[in-house]
C-alpha cells in the first residue's frame, strides 16, 4: 500500500462528521423525462413525448449539488444565497432540507426568478437516456445592495459555526467582486478557509485571498488567456496554475483535468499530479460539484491537501458513472478505494493494514468474521468451513500461524507448506477477504486488534474449551463454533499420502 493510500484510508477510518457553509449560485435542476422516437411534422426536430408528471424529476443543482454532496459525505451544511420568491424555490428548499441541508439563509428575493436548469432527455429505440435540449430561467443582474447585506451578515453569523467555507460560483449575480471580497475579508478575520469553484469567466481577481480554486482547464484557459495543448501535459498545465497562483494570492490551485486526473500546485510547493482511475463516462454533470464538497470534506477531516484531491478525484470519478446530478454517499467511495487497493495488492495483508482497512469497512457498517489456523495441506473441509464462517458476516479475515509456529505445534515435518504458499491458497478463495500471518501460540493478540464481531472456530470443541474462550466473553464477540467434517482433516490427508506413497513403494519392490 503506497504512503498516500495508508494516509487516505487511515483518515476514512476515523471520520467525522464536519461543518461546512456553502455561498453562492442555488438553483434547481429539471430533468423531463420521455420517448424520443419520431420527428414532428411541422419542422425536422425530435419530438419528446411526456407521459406523465412523474416524469418531471428535480434535483439540487449548482450550490444546492455542492451542498447534498457534502452532506452525503457526512457534513452538517447550512446554505446562504438567493432564490426567487415562486414554486421553483420552495421546490428547491425542500429537497435541500431532505438531504439533511439547512437552507434557512436562502433569501427570497421577487424580483428575480430562482436559477432553473431544465433538460429534456429522450430515450430513443429503448435505449440509455440522453440529453437532447436545455431550457435556463435564470437572471444574471447584480443583487441589490439589502439583499448582498442580508447575505453578508448570514455568512458572518455562520463562520464561527463551520470549519470550512465552499464558494460556489455560476456567474448568475451572488457573487459579485464586492461580495467576494466582503466574504474573503470576513473569513480570514473569523480565521476559516475559503474553497472555489470558479465561473466561466475572464478574470478572477475577485477571488483574490481565496485558500484555493479549482478550475478545469477550459476554466482556466478562459481566466488566464493560455491555451494549452489537447494532451494537457504537464508543463502548459503547470503554466496555468502558476498563473492563476499569482493573479489571485491564492495558497493552492486544484486543476481538474478530465481523464487527466487533477494538478495541484501550492505557493511555494512543487507541482502534484493526481491521476485518475479509468472509468465509463457516462455523465460530466456535477462532477465540479462533487469536487469542491469532496475538498471541503477532506480538508475538515485534516487530510492533507494532496491526499484530499486524490479523494476528491475519486470521488468525481464515480459521479461521471451516473446519468444526471446525483450525490455519491461516503460508504461508496470508501469501498470503491479499498476494492481500488485490494486489487493492486491482493488479499494478504500485514496487521497493520489490515486494521486501517477493516476500520473502514466497519466504519460502512460491514460485520468482520475472524477465524484462525494452520491451514496446512489445504482440503475440501477448510473450504467448506470458510464458506460457512464468510457467511456469519460481510468480509472474513484469516489468521494463518507462521512457519515456526506450525513447527513447535506439529513437530519438525511440519508444516508441509510453507507460509507463503499456504497465504497463496487461501487468498485464492472466493469466500476470503483477507489474510494475515500471526507469530503467537494461540489468536488472542489477533482478536484483540481485530476485534471481529464474531470470532469463528472448526471442528468437534465445545465453546468453553476453545483457549480463546475468556478474551472473546470478555471483549463482547460472538463466537460460532462449525461442525467438523467426518474424514476432513489435515492429518487425514497427509496419512493418506503417506500410505499412497508405502503402496506405490511397495509395489515398485
């Protein structure tokens, strides 16, 4: 496991719920929903057939995404921007509030509507989705000076409650070059850090005092004048964010490069390049989004900032796999990570590891079966019993006794296999998660750091008899203990070996 993978799943073990105050452009997405399959009579344009309302989904978009996905990422979010004063509004409230977003600092203001992005999606011939036309009601007028004060004073109010500040920027009118330099004036007095997700603009100077942005290219292209190569190699990319770096006295650039992955360059420091993990596109939309929540999150849980776009790159790689805005909960991104990592390294573990990743599995709510022995001379009744003992839980760690261990307890032929082999064979079956080598005589250090929720024993003993019996009563774990299979043991096997080899002798003389 490389350093920055031990460091990430370490801080996914130990996470905590955060607070975060998302500013800026709120708005509501529409996806309509229907049958594109015949062009209308009257002009050559597809022709959507809607069946019914329930074809009419709304989402959170914009400030609102980044406010959901935070909250699925385990944050406590209260949101301050704008809405019109209309159904849209009052639509938008409340699937903010469903997904656990305080939206009370969401202002109502009659004179502009609330920001609408409604796309119409057709499913041709029964197949996938796809968007065909978008329809946006919004306003892009300045606020009015009461309604930027109103906001302003919600933000101050709010900053001694959060740990981290997300700026949401859709160039729709919130924030305005004095609204951005009354919020990063505000934050650096209250000491809280300021997270940018920046417009599709010219200039960002008003982002100035900001701890970080995070551009993609095509962004930052815009902001900085530069075009860079279609290869977005890192030398033009490194151009870029030292630019932006200059221009706007920033700490760090996060620029999300697609299939690209992201570079982070922090003032004063080397460049960083975060490649990301192959996938299948399916859908762009929201992944800026998830990006700053993902920051945000990471960066509240003290993840240091390189390791925290690795997780945010991550975390936007799984929302491109699905269609439309949708907020990917923690517990998928953990497991997505772990299974990243179990496929690089296998199924063997040292303790250490172990632990992290079993403290992430836990954290998602999985159960841990542990079971421990020799395992020498593999046979069908181990494979039996692991089966059995993997389905009491969701992820089943071995304990395999090491090489001298084996020896002191069976004798000098013993074991038949040595450690690594018997490691390769047991991590070959389908019903074991993890495995590990243990140096005691008998398994209590190892339920100890484990801690399973059920501690698992083979063969013909009562519970009491098990030596393991006091610790398991005394730390709360269930202990099963499954039935030994009549004629299945390594003894058995190794003496039918045996006595194959005397007949084949025999013969031969």
């Amino acid at each position: 496991m490389s350093s920055r993978e031990e460091r990430l799943l370490g801080h996914l073990a130990q996470w905590s719920r955060f607070k975060l105050l998302v500013v800026g452009d709120f708005m509501l997405d529409q996806m309509v929903m229907g049958a594109a399959e015949r062009l209308s009579p009257d002009a050559p344009v597809p022709v959507l057939r809607v069946d019914s309302a329930n074809n009419i989904q709304e989402t959170p978009g914009g400030a609102s995404n980044v406010a959901v996905c935070a909250a699925a990422l385990g944050g406590d979010v209260r949101c301050v921007g704008v809405t019109g004063n209309d159904a849209e509004a009052r639509a938008l409230r409340a699937a903010l509030e469903r997904a656990g977003c305080e939206a009370a600092h969401l202002i109502a203001d009659p004179s502009r509507p609330t920001t609408v992005k409604r796309s119409l999606v057709g499913l041709a011939q029964h197949r996938h989705p796809q968007k065909m036309f978008r329809l946006d009601f919004e306003s892009q007028e300045p606020l009015s000076v009461e309604i930027e004060t109103q906001l302003l004073a919600s933000v101050e109010r709010e900053l001694a409650w959060c740990d981290v500040v997300a700026l949401e920027d859709y160039n729709k009118g919130v924030c305005s070059p004095r609204f951005c330099a009354a919020l990063m004036q505000l934050a650096r007095a209250a000491g809280k850090r300021v997270l940018v997700d920046p417009a599709a603009i010219e200039c960002y100077k008003k982002y100035a005092g900001a701890h970080l942005i995070t551009p993609n290219r095509s962004e930052a292209e815009l902001a900085t004048g530069m075009n860079t190569p279609l290869d977005a190699s890192v030398p033009h990319t490194t151009m870029l964010a030292e630019k932006l770096l200059a221009q706007c006295a920033l700490d760090a650039v996060v620029l999300t490069l697609d299939r690209h992955g992201a570079l982070l360059l922090e003032k004063g420091g080397a460049v960083v390049t975060v490649p990301t993990v192959a996938r299948t596109i399916y859908d762009v939309t929201g992944a800026g989004d998830m990006v700053l929540a993902a920051l945000a999150a990471a960066l509240a849980n003290g993840v240091v900032l390189a390791d925290a776009v690795s997780f945010a790159n991550h975390a936007a790689g799984l929302e491109v796999e699905v269609f439309g805005v949708q907020p990917i909960p923690l517990a998928q991104i953990r497991q997505s990570i772990l299974a990243r990592t179990a496929r690089a390294q296998g199924r063997v573990r040292a303790l250490g590891d172990l632990l992290i990743e079993l403290a992430v599995h836990r954290a998602s709510g999985k159960r841990i079966v542990l079971t421990n022995g020799n395992f020498d001379v593999l046979h069908a009744g181990h494979v039996a019993y692991l089966r059995e003992a993997r389905a009491l839980g969701d992820v089943l760690v071995v304990g395999v006794n090491s090489d001298r261990e084996v020896r002191r307890q069976k004798g000098a032929m013993r074991p038949i296999f040595e450690e690594s082999e018997r490691l390769e064979m047991l991590a070959e079956l389908r019903s074991v998660d993890y495995v590990t080598v243990f140096e005691e005589p008998t398994a209590h250090e190892l339920i100890r750091a484990v801690h399973p929720d059920f501690y698992v024993k083979g063969g013909d003993y009562k519970p009491s008899e098990i030596a393991e019996f006091a610790l398991v009563e005394e730390l709360g774990i269930a202990l099963r203990t499954l039935a030994h299979r009549e004629g299945l043991g390594s003894r058995v096997v190794i003496e039918r070996l045996r006595e194959a080899e005397r007949v084949e002798n025999a013969a031969r003389s």
